[in-house]
C-alpha cells in the first residue's frame, strides 16, 4: 500500500510540474517550435476541448498561429474567447512594452491588437484602392471590432456609404465611434448638408473645445466661417475668419473658393430677378433697385474672393489655380459693371 500511495503522490507532483497540460496543448506548442503550423493549429483546436478553460490556448492560437498568416477575424475570434475565460491568466513568459511589465493574457491581448489594427487598415485601404469596396468595407468593420478605441476605421466606413449615397448606413457607421475632433466635425457637415445650420454649429463648437491641434481649429473656424456665411450672418462669418491663427496660402484659397461660391449664388439669384424684371412693360423703380442690389451685393462678393485667390498666389507663386481664378473674376466684376449695373441704373 505504502508503494502505490507513494506511486500516486508522485504522479501527482509531475502533472503539477507540468501545469496539467493535455497531450494535445503540448503537442501544439511543439509543432509551433517546429514551424509546422497545420499540425500547431489542428492540435491548440483539439487543446481547446480538452483544456476549455485554459485561456492560454485560445490565446497562443490567435498569437503563434493566426497572426503570422494574416488571418485576423480568426485572431480576433480567438483573443475574444481568451478574455472570456480569464484576462488574468498568466504568460509563460513576462515581457516589457514602454516600461509597463505584461503579464497576463488581458495586458498581451491589448498591445497585440493595437500593432495588427493597422496592419488591418492598411489592408483594408489597399482593397478601396484596388476598387475592392465589399472586401474592404469587411475589412474596416473587423477593424472596429479589433480595436474599438480607435476612430479611423468608423470614418473609412463613413466615407465609403457617403459615396455610395447610403446616407442610412453612413450614420450607423459612426453611430458608436469614440468621440474626436475629426468625429464631431463629421457630425457638423451631416447637419450642415441637412441645411440644419445651427446643429451644425454645436457641433463644430463641441469639435472647437476638443482640438488641441491649431491646423483642426483653423479647419473648424472655417467651417463656422462658411455656416454663417450660408445663413447671411456676414459679421459672425468674418469674425470667424478673423480667428483662423496660420493664415496661408490654402486657408486663402478655401476662403476665396467660399466667397466664389456664395457670390456665384447671390450672381444667379440677380440674373434671375433681372429677367423676371425685363418680362415687365414697364418694370418699377422698386424692382429696379433690388435688382441692382443683388448685382452689387455678387459683385462685392466677387471682390472679396478675388482678393483672397490673390493673396494664394502671393503666397505661392506657381498656385495656376488662383491665378486663373483672380483673372476669371476681374472679367466676371467688369461684365456686372459695364452690362447689367449700367444698363439697371439708365433705367432708374
């Protein structure tokens, strides 16, 4: 009896030493030293019935066997079942990362998926580029789900169903997204294309109270610059320009490429009026005026965007752009001058 009881102690004390390991989850972990990575994977899949609550095989699974092939829904999958059973459970081996010791399978998990989310983005922008878009829009969904932290992927799928026109799946693409500069601003232009100019407003404000870089408040100030411009709001429009700090050769050209546009607008709102007005017999000097108005009212905002397209140039000399677009305008001022302005005020 003593023999055997001695026999059984012993038995034990070797499959303590062993970590009670199964055959199949050494066996895996050999065939990985070994490079033979179909037999490592269909051993740690066998090691997963036999040791289900052993966190470490889900976890060498995603980390030795689907990383290095690129297979990252099963890598997720994996590191997903790991954290089920136990964040805590104890590396074989401790390591450092930026002075932080990570020790157990929750700390590993984190870093891991922070350095094969990108890898994950870059694959899914080579697939857009590729014109892959279904293969891609996949791709940046498993993104989110890899490292939900991070907002790029949520404004990749954004992008993608603006493009299309899917509005709906646009919005629930970044329904969820952690809260950015970049986010909010999103946000602002939806309303602001919605013409909800004061929603859009909030939000580039929030954006405003958030952004640590002058470049995103310079972007922001132009964008409040613009969302009062489009409400007729001309004095909080230029208080808002006056506020953009680095003042360059593309902050003038968006500006002047506003004023254009908001120029071209009140241009076509005159033109308009002005032939509704020629139809009459004998049209009213009331009428007359607020033609002549609108064309005054385009002209000066003509002014104002050839102003800026000049000062682009002047920061940047070979800008053809905004040197074709200065020259277009000077003619475009001279023919509100000498065709409609004159030919308006002998009518008076």
């Amino acid at each position: 009896m003593k023999k055997i009881t001695g026999y059984s102690i012993g038995f034990v004390l070797i499959l303590f030493m062993l970590g009670c390991e199964s055959v199949e989850f050494r066996s895996a972990k050999m065939y990985v030293n070994e490079n033979n990575m179909e037999k490592a994977e269909e051993f740690f899949l066998k090691a997963l019935q036999t040791e289900p609550e052993n966190a470490l095989v889900p976890y060498l699974l995603a980390k030795d066997i689907y990383i290095p092939q690129s297979r990252w829904a099963e890598m997720n999958q994996m590191f997903n079942k790991a954290l089920e059973i136990n964040p805590d459970a104890k590396l074989p081996q401790f390591y450092r990362v930026n002075d932080e010791l990570i020790s157990t399978v929750g700390q590993a998990i984190k870093i891991q998926r922070q350095q094969e989310w990108s890898k994950i983005f870059n694959a899914g922008v080579n697939q857009l580029d590729s014109g892959e878009m279904e293969k891609a829009i996949e791709t940046f969904k498993l993104a989110v789900d890899v490292l939900p932290s991070d907002g790029k992927a949520y404004k990749a799928l954004y992008s993608i169903y603006m493009k299309r026109g899917d509005k709906e799946s646009a919005l629930k693409a970044i329904e969820n997204a952690p809260v950015d500069v970049d986010l909010l601003e999103l946000k602002g232009d939806l309303a602001k294309a919605d013409k909800d100019y004061d929603t859009a407003e909030s939000f580039y404000l929030k954006a405003l109270d958030i952004a640590t870089e002058s470049a995103d408040s310079d972007q922001l100030y132009l964008r409040l610059f613009e969302i009062k411009f489009l409400q007729d709001d001309y004095p909080a429009a230029e208080e808002y320009a006056g506020k953009i700090s680095d003042y360059n050769g593309d902050i003038a050209f968006n500006l002047g490429a506003l004023y254009h546009r908001m120029a071209i607008e009140k241009y076509n709102e005159a033109v308009d009026a002005y032939n509704e007005m020629i139809k009459m017999e004998q049209p009213e000097p009331a009428k007359v005026d607020q033609v002549i108005n609108l064309f005054s009212s385009s002209k000066g905002l003509f002014k104002k965007a050839r102003g800026y397209f000049q000062d682009a140039l002047s920061y940047n000399p070979d800008d053809n752009e905004s040197r074709r677009l200065a020259k277009d305008l000077k003619k475009k001022i001279r023919i509100i001058d000498d065709t409609f302005i004159q030919e308006l005020e002998s009518m008076q």
